[in-house]
C-alpha cells in the first residue's frame, strides 16, 4: 500500500457510519452481509447506506458481488491488512516487536526495552 491509498482508505473510516459499518462487514467474515441486514442492523436509511457503502469501496475496503437478487458486501481483508501493514511498517524503531506486548500495558514497548 502506498500513501495516497492510506490516506483515501483512513479518509473513508474517519466517519462513524462507515467505520461500523466496516467493522460489521469485517465480524460477519467472508459470508458478507445484504444490504438490507446492513441497514436494519445499523439503523441507517437506504440511501445514506448507499452513499457509505460506495464511499468504502471506492476506498478499495470492501466489495460486493451479486447473489441473485441481492448485493452482498464483504470486507476487503487483504485491503485491511496492507492498511494496517503499511501503519506498523518500521514500528518500534526497528527493533522486533514483543508479540504478547500487543495487547498488554507495554504495547509500545520494543522488544528487548525496559519500561521506566
């Protein structure tokens, strides 16, 4: 991922409709979710979902396919983790990151760092 794709895919979540209704797509694994469920599930009218919904995948975040009569959406995994990669890339100075730091009150501590 380059910078101009990270800005446009952070651009795309830094709203609150959109980022649950990223999160959501990203809980409901490869299945995907309609539309409709989308809409119930998040309380947002039909048209400002399109709007949300086009604004992510422009952002390249999610994407959809046709099931019959339906659009499904899915969350753009490999999108999301080359987002994230590109965020983490050179973290911690360098130095390996602690794995079981990452959830833990040390999360920014390197590897191999004491904390004061």
């Amino acid at each position: 991922m380059n910078s101009p794709a990270a800005v446009e895919a952070l651009g795309a979540l830094a709203q609150e409709h959109r980022l649950a209704l990223f999160r959501l797509l990203v809980q409901a694994g490869a299945a995907g979710m309609p539309a409709g469920a989308i809409a119930k599930e998040l309380k947002i009218p039909n048209s400002s979902l399109s709007f949300h919904l086009a604004h992510l995948t422009r952002a390249g975040l999610i994407q959809q396919r046709r099931e019959g009569r339906s659009l499904i959406y899915t969350a753009d995994y490999e999108a999301m983790n080359s987002l994230v990669s590109f965020l983490m890339e050179n973290c911690c100075g360098g130095a390996t990151c602690a794995p079981e730091a990452a959830c833990g009150d040390d999360a920014a501590q390197p590897q191999g760092k004491v904390s004061a």
